[in-house]
C-alpha cells in the first residue's frame, strides 16, 4: 500500500516562531508533492506544492523543501500566526496512475498568541 | 469552495438503511472525487470519476458505489449503512489528473 508518513499529529508553536511539518514517502513513482490546510469545518484548501525537480519552494511565509534522495518533503511556516491554526496534510500524487493523490495523516497546528 | 456544493450537509441515519450523497459542481471540470476523513486517518479516497459513466475504485470502496450520469452530478451511495461509515465526506474536482484538486465543504454523515 502506497504510503505518505507525516509527523508530528499535533504541534503547538508560540506566535512568530517556526513550525514544521515533515513528511516521508517510498514511491519513486510520485511526481507531485502538495500541502493542503483545512480549518474546521470546511473542506481542504491547496496551500504551496512542489515537484520533485526542485529542492525549495517559498510562497510568502510558507517554504517546502523537498529532499528525493531522502524521500522526504516538509512544510516550514515562519513567522507562525494565530491565523495558521488549522490541520495540514501533505499528500503525494502517483504519476504512473490516474494521479490520484495520497494523504499523510494530517498535523494539527496550535499557534499561541 | 470552487463552485462545488455537497448534499445534505450533515445526515443521521440508521444502520441498514441506504444513503445518497451528492457532489454538484459548477466548473465542468472532467475529474471528481470522493473522500472520507476520520481522525488518525487523514483523507482516503473512495471512488473518483474521470469523465461521464467512467468511474473506479480507490483506497476504501468497499461499501460504496458511485454514479457519474453527467458532468456536474457525482453521487455517492452506500447501500447499506453501517456505523463503520460515519464520517466526514468530501467531494474534490479537478480539470485534469496532473490539475489541483479543489474540495467541497463536506457532509457529516451519522450511522447509528
């Protein structure tokens, strides 16, 4: 079964500290990497993706890096605010299929005033 | 939420009984995509479609069954509830399978 490990569950990050989020995967096959962000009560929202051609991509406070050797990929959130309370989840898509994507298991932020 | 809405929005129900879940969308956009949430679980895909009456399985279809009849309808019915079936579900579309993945707002969905 094709797997995307995200780590950790749960993270609590004082206001303009960083937060980080880290993902791991074993399909060589996967050629996209996104990070959705989903408030409660609404649905996943596409925050920053990356593929695997690249080692870093930034989009105003939020970087992912991306290791291939490694297999691993991670969310960087500068500056953390109380608005970047939410649930993450980085996913993975299988470029020789359908392109369906695989969640990891998601990582609630807590981000104290 | 990309002009995609969901139905009902939340749902209690009985174990045994069948239920229907609708995904509409606005974009006509070809792929579309069913999903549940649990805790501890992230989202795992249940079925997608990938045009009209062209529809597979996903990770955890056992249970579900799917209908794409036209491009802005996908619904998702489960013949007979289980409790093992409450819930979040999400619908997502995308233009393409290499396009983002947009979600809807969800349905919360009890089997008592």
């Amino acid at each position: 079964q094709q797997q995307v490990k995200q780590s950790p569950q749960s993270l609590i990050v004082q206001k303009g500290g960083i937060s980080i989020i880290n993902c791991a995967y074993e399909n060589t096959a996967f050629d996209y990497f996104p990070w959705y962000q989903q408030f409660p009560g609404k649905g996943p929202a596409l925050l920053i993706a990356i593929r695997p051609d690249v080692s870093e991509k930034k989009e105003g406070r939020f970087t992912i890096s991306f290791n291939k050797s490694a297999k691993q990929f991670s969310l960087h959130i500068m500056d953390s605010q109380p608005g970047d309370s939410a649930t993450y989840f980085c996913a993975a898509r299988d470029g020789g299929s359908q392109g369906n994507l695989i969640f990891g298991k998601g990582t609630k932020l807590s981000v104290k005033p | 939420d990309a002009g995609i809405t969901q139905s009902p929005r939340h749902k209690v129900t009985e174990t045994g009984t069948p239920v229907t879940l609708r995904c509409h969308q606005t974009e006509n956009h070809r792929y579309m995509y069913w999903y549940r949430q649990d805790p501890g679980h992230g989202l795992r895909l249940i079925h997608y479609s990938y045009g009209v009456k062209d529809t597979d399985k996903g990770e955890v279809s056992d249970g579900y069954s799917v209908s794409r009849s036209k491009t802005e309808d996908f619904l998702l019915t489960l013949e007979s509830a289980t409790s093992s079936q409450t819930s979040v579900y999400f619908c997502a579309i995308s233009e393409s399978k290499v396009s983002e993945q947009f979600f809807g707002p969800g349905t919360r969905l009890t089997v008592l």
